[in-house]
C-alpha cells in the first residue's frame, strides 16, 4: 500500500484540492436527498476500499480500484473538512 501510495500521490492530493474546493463552495449537505447522496458515497468509498484491501480483483482492474478507492476517500475527506469548516465559521457566499 505504500508503493502504491507513493506513486499515486498527485491523484490523492489533487483529489483532496478538489473536494476542498467543492465543498467550500457547496457546504455541508442540508437536504435529506443531498444527506443520502453523500452517505451513498461514503458507502461506496468503503466498499471500494474493502474490495481493495481483500484483494479480490487481480492485476490491472485491481490496481483501478485501489486507485479509485484513494482518489474518491481522498476527495471526502478534503470536501468534509472544508465545508465543515465553512460552515462553522460561516464564511460561505
């Protein structure tokens, strides 16, 4: 996990710019749809991230997955710091 950390590095980091972007313009989600489309997403970052850990896809498309797990938990965690943040300073537009 390391190896592949350190060669992925720039996705996670732009990832984690991206989310915080976002989630600095958007806020904390409010409405109970916009609430279950985060948690979907949540959900799917830990599937993601289980099915990497278990190592059920070999090769290529497991290399995708993992890649995909780092990237879209990299991007959460940059979007919930930022719009929490936001929120509680009150500083959004």
């Amino acid at each position: 996990m390391t190896l592949l950390a350190t060669l992925l590095w720039p996705l996670m980091a732009s990832s984690a710019l991206l989310g915080g972007v976002i989630g600095g313009l958007t806020g904390l989600p409010r409405t109970p749809a916009a609430r279950r489309g985060a948690l979907l997403l949540v959900v799917a970052t830990g599937l993601a991230g289980g099915l990497a850990t278990w190592g059920l896809l070999p090769g290529r498309a497991g290399f995708w997955l993992e890649g995909a797990a780092l990237g879209l938990g990299s991007y959460l965690i940059g979007a919930i710091l930022t719009a929490g943040a936001v929120d509680r300073i009150g500083a959004r537009p």
